[in-house]
C-alpha cells in the first residue's frame, strides 16, 4: 500500500523563480502575512488582478483641482416640505 498526497485534478507541477529587490521580497512577505496567506498565493492573486481588476473608486485626491458641486440640502428644495 503506497501512502502520500492525495492526487489533485490541476497538479501544480510548474516552478517559477523570480529576482525581487529587499525592499520587494519585504513587501511580498508582509502582505502575504497580513492576508495569512503563502507568498505564491499571494502571488498567484495578484495575477488575478491583473488579469480582472476591480472597478476602480475615485476619490478626491485622485483628481487633483477637482471641486465638487454644492449639494443642496433637504431644507433647499431636494425634497419637499409637507
């Protein structure tokens, strides 16, 4: 009787070796302990962005010299009074 692993459908059979900066490997390694996940998972997400990113929200500082329009309030004809 032969013992080990379970076999998996998609075996991940591949290795990657990359060149990081210490700054980048520092990086890598607190978002992925920040997230209690491995640094290829963390890795392998970040593909995910790349390849679906969310919709970005835009925020102020985004848009430099952008001033909003005044919002009435309710009392200025929004809504309307009983």
């Amino acid at each position: 009787m032969v013992m080990g692993r379970p076999k998996v459908e998609n075996p991940k059979k591949n290795v990657l070796h990359i060149r990081l900066t210490d700054a980048e490997l520092a990086e890598l390694e607190n978002v992925a302990k920040k997230l209690k996940i491995s640094k290829s998972e963390a890795v392998l997400r970040g593909i995910q962005l790349l390849k679906n990113p969310p919709r970005q929200i835009i925020t102020r500082s985004m848009l430099p010299g952008f001033v909003p329009k005044k919002i009435p309030k309710h009392s200025e004809g929004i809504i309307p009074e009983d």
